[in-house]
C-alpha cells in the first residue's frame, strides 16, 4: 500500500522535534546543575551523606554509597546494590548535589520495595540492549536482500527499546518525587532550597521525555517505511 508523503514524514517530524527537544534539555539540565551546585545548603550535608540518610531510613543499610569517576554519572546499579555518585554530588554539599543524591537513592528505594515499573524497566534491559544494537544492521541487511522477516525482527526489537525508554518515564519521575517527598518531611533542605532540588530534578526529567519521544519517531518511521515496501 503506498503512503502519502505525511505518512512517510510523520516519524522524521518527530526525530527532528527530539533532537531540538534533546538538545535544549541536555543545555537546561547542566545549566540548572551548574547553577545550584554554587549554591550550598544551609545544613551542609553531602551528597553522600543525604543518600546514606535516606537509604537508612528504610532499613537499606546494606547499599553502599560509593564515588564514582565523572560529571552528572551519578547512578544506582540493582545488580550489584551499590549507589555510585559523581565527585561533585558525592562530597557536594550544594542543592544540586543533595537532589541528585536523593534521586538516585529514590532508585534503590524503588528497587527494595518492588516498585513495578522499576522492576519492568530492569527485566526490558537485555532485551532493549539488544534491539538497539541489531536495529541498524537488521533493518539495513532487510532492505538489501529484501528479506521481509529481518526487517520486521528488527523493528520487533527495537519496540522493546521503545517501550524500555517509556517505562523509564514514570521510574525517574517516581524517583524525583521520593526525593522531593524525603526531604521535604525529613527537614533536610528548607522551603527555598526545595525549590532549587525540584528545578534540577525537574531539568533533568526533560532528557527522559526527550529520549522517549527519540524513540517513537524511530519507531513510527520504521513502521510507516515497512508498509511502503
């Protein structure tokens, strides 16, 4: 069936929408990081210090907290149970660096309480992993030989990589609200500071959105260029 030149471009539109939306969220995300790591918290504690407060709280005392080499590479890793935070996060005592040490903590408080979409996300890794490495020569090896089943593999896989990007949406923006939630409760951060934690996290939340939608015109366009062939 032939597919007008709306169809064909629908998937295009939305790539070219997620590289603008990308690229204004990576600039949004380290200008809000930069600015609010200068500005240090009223009670000082570190980065490292708030993730051990919270993960304590809930009994987790046996994730370790652990620094980690780089710039924003802050992360919680399920397999091994370690929470790894960058330098400036680590020993930071910035509202930046307290909001991105709870976020990550809200991860391994996720982790531990069986959090649904956590555990989809994890259980999609693999698989994701997969379809984003073999789409380009799956798809590419399709269209030379004209082997249909290979060209659909391949968009088969990638949909879990799509569907991996979705389902991190409500994990990161699940994380940001524990984070929020603890330290607002805990009496962590004051009332203004909060504010500054939710910007960063806010800022940061804009790169998954941008991804998902990175994803999705992929997507489409491989769905729209399989009907044409």
């Amino acid at each position: 069936m032939y597919l007008g030149f709306a169809d064909m471009n629908a998937g295009f539109l939305i790539i070219i929408a997620a590289m603008f939306l990308g690229l204004w969220a990576r600039s949004r995300v380290t200008g809000t990081y930069r600015r609010f790591s200068q500005v240090a918290t009223g009670r000082g504690v570190t980065g490292a210090g708030t993730a051990r407060q919270i993960l304590d709280n809930y009994g987790l005392h046996n994730i370790d907290v652990q620094q980690v080499a780089g710039t924003l590479t802050d992360h919680y890793d399920p397999r091994s149970g370690v929470l790894r935070l960058s330098p400036g996060v680590y020993g930071g005592t910035s509202i930046a660096a307290v909001g991105v040490a709870a976020h990550e903590a809200g991860h391994a408080v996720q982790d531990a309480m069986g959090y649904g979409p956590f555990r989809a996300r994890q259980k999609l890794v693999p698989v994701a992993n997969l379809g984003s490495q073999m789409l380009f020569p799956l798809i590419i090896g399709g269209l030379f030989f004209r082997i249909t089943e290979l060209y659909y593999i391949g968009a088969a896989l990638y949909g879990a990589a799509l569907l991996f990007q979705l389902v991190t949406l409500p994990v990161e923006f699940d994380a940001s609200n524990r984070a929020v939630s603890y330290l607002s409760r805990s009496g962590s951060v004051t009332t203004g500071e909060l504010q500054g934690v939710r910007k960063v996290l806010t800022a940061a939340s804009w790169t998954y959105v941008a991804a998902a939608l990175a994803s999705l015109g992929q997507m489409v366009w491989l769905l729209m260029a399989g009907r044409r062939r």
